[in-house]
C-alpha cells in the first residue's frame, strides 16, 4: 500500500495540496482554543473557492457517514448529486472496511484523516487519483458526529460513476487543548531530579531491634507461592 505517492501529475499534486492546505487552515481557525470546532461555526461564504471540493459528513453508525453537503466534485465523479447517501457509496466493496475504519477514528479518536484513492483502469482510459482529508466537527449537542471534508480528483472523469479503492491513509490524533492556549498540547514527561538520603550502617545498626523478628511460612492455595508473616 502506497502512502501518498507520487501518482499524479505534478500539477494536480500542487492543486491538492493547496486545497488540502487550505481547508485545514479553515478549520484550524475555527478551533478558536477549542479542539473540536462546531459544524454551526462552518461559513460556506469564508471558503468559496473551496466549495467544489468541500462536503459535510454526518455520522449515522459506526464506520458510517452520509452526505450532508455535496460538492461538484463528487457529482462529477459519481455522475449524480451524492446528497444524502453514504459515502461508503465512492469506495469499491474491498475497499469499504478499511473506509469505515478510517471514519470511525476521524469521529472518535477525533482525529484528522487523510486519504489516497485511485479507481480502477478501463478500456482504453487510466484510472483516477484522488486525495481526501477528513476533519471532525461537533454537532450542536457537543457530539463529535459531523466532518468538514475535502476531494481532488486527477484524470479524465467518464460518463460512468467511479469507484475507488483505498490506496493509502493517515491518521493523526487530536489532542486536547490547554485552558491558556490554543494550541493543541501533548503531555510530556520531563526526568526529574529525586534526591535519596545517604545511608549511614551505625545509625542503621543502631536503630535495629534488639530481638530478632520472628517470621513463618503460611500456607497458601498454591504449591509455588507461599506468604511470610510477621510477628511485628
């Protein structure tokens, strides 16, 4: 399995990452000290030239999610408007388990995916490379249940609908933000320093009982383990 290689032209690659970069910006910005933005806080007017590639994802079972907001890409792709099917319905059926393993950790890690697709060839035609990221979004309940995505697609789109094998993914956690900062934080654990008090054998000596301390064996369910007692 590739992990974002270098299958497409160095145009289209450059064109992705860009709306790749940019949609993540967007949501960054919503963040606002929060983890997680607020699907409510999504403005379609602050990222219009982002709207061919942009759709909404709502949550509807585990490993599920439909379409809430379609976007001009995927109606060409799929040769129909996708508005209110899952979106499992782009992913080729082998595909679709490794799909929903991603979506599933996208809501409940939460966690931002990003994804690498190509269909399949057919006669006389290549197929198609696609790149998809994928952010978590709250519902107004505070439920982590919706993402703000985004799909570029490179290669000539027939009149058929396509389909997509998962080609590669990543997945990176978000962690939770700090109350002072809007930056996400990561614990880290630092050595510190233990002082240890010296050992001194006369002071030991000195403190130790005079009469031995008796101690026995009792019997436990066992064979192989046993339990000393002490008479102190």
């Amino acid at each position: 399995m590739r992990i974002f290689g270098d299958g497409k032209s160095g145009a289209a690659k450059v064109h992705s990452i860009e709306v790749m970069q940019e949609v993540k910006a967007y949501w960054e910005g919503l963040r606002d000290g929060d983890s997680i933005p607020y699907r409510s806080d999504v403005d379609p007017r602050r990222i219009q030239k982002l709207l061919k590639h942009a759709f909404i994802l709502e949550r509807i079972a585990p490993g599920l999610a439909r379409l809430r907001v379609s976007c001009n890409t995927l109606s060409d792709v799929m040769g129909m408007d996708m508005r209110g099917m899952p979106m499992s319905a782009l992913i080729n059926g082998d595909s679709r388990e490794g799909f929903g393993e991603v979506l599933e950790k996208v809501f409940s890690a939460p966690a931002v995916g990003r994804l690498e697709l190509t269909s399949r060839r057919s006669f006389g035609r290549t197929g198609l490379q696609g790149e998809m990221m994928l952010l978590p979004l709250r519902s107004d309940s505070g439920e982590v249940n919706r993402i703000l995505g985004a799909i570029t697609i490179d290669g000539d789109v027939g009149r058929s609908p396509e389909r997509f094998d998962l080609e590669g993914s990543f997945l990176r956690r978000i962690e939770a933000a700090s109350e002072n900062s809007s930056e996400p934080v990561a614990t880290i654990l630092r050595p510190q320093k233990i002082s240890m008090p010296q050992f001194d054998p006369a002071a030991q000596s000195a403190k130790a009982p005079k009469t031995p301390v008796q101690t026995t064996l009792a019997p436990t369910k066992h064979a192989h383990l046993r339990l000393v007692v002490t008479d102190s």
